[in-house]
C-alpha cells in the first residue's frame, strides 16, 4: 500500500488461486481489489473499496462467474476500547450458472468493543 501524508491511503491486491473440491473438481478464482482510505483527523475515516473476482469451475459447470461490487465504510473511534461504523454495500454474481446470480445492496452500522 502508499499512504499520503494528507491522510489518504491507497491499496491494490491481486489473489490467484487454484483448487480442487472433494469431487476433483477444479476452481481458479482470480481477484482483484484497490482500496481508498482518508483519515479525518485520529478518529474517524472513510473507506473505499471495489473488486472483482472471476471464478472459473472448469468440469463443475460451464462457463465462468463474475463476481464484484463496492463498499463505503465510515467508522469513528469513541474511546480507546470501542467503534462504530456505518456501511454500505454493492454486489452482484454473474455468471455461466444461472441460479446463483444475483444483485444486492446492504446497509449496517456495527458497534465494537474490545476489552
């Protein structure tokens, strides 16, 4: 990753995987990501994310699936030991099998707590 002296933090990554289920089939699924972060000061952030990832199944079922999307994420640092954070959440499956494509948003605030 490279981060700004402003605050701003970049991250790329690529994951390249291959494997087999306990049938024998193959899986190679291949990822990519780029994350965008900006401090507002110690305690709170904003966070960017969007990837994509295509799975190809080889022998389980033709053709490959695409899957990808985005996430907003603003957590804020209340006290040393606990965090709150809202976020938002895109994403979608498209693909040769047709059953599990889909689209999706979601939407949650988490609070934490470490002791």
């Amino acid at each position: 990753g490279w981060r700004h002296e402003s605050g701003l933090r970049v991250q790329l990554g690529f994951h390249h995987a291959i494997a087999s289920d306990l049938v024998g089939n193959d899986f190679i699924d291949t990822t990519g990501r780029l994350t965008l972060e900006k401090y507002f000061g110690l305690q709170t952030s904003a966070t960017v994310t969007a990837f994509v990832s295509e799975l190809d199944a080889q022998s389980a079922h033709p053709g490959n699936n695409l899957f990808g999307g985005a996430e907003v994420v603003v957590p804020r640092q209340l006290s040393p030991a606990s965090q709150i954070s809202v976020a938002y959440r895109y994403w979608e499956n498209d693909g040769g099998f047709e059953t599990d494509d889909f689209r999706a948003n979601q939407v949650s605030m988490a609070f934490s707590y470490r002791h």
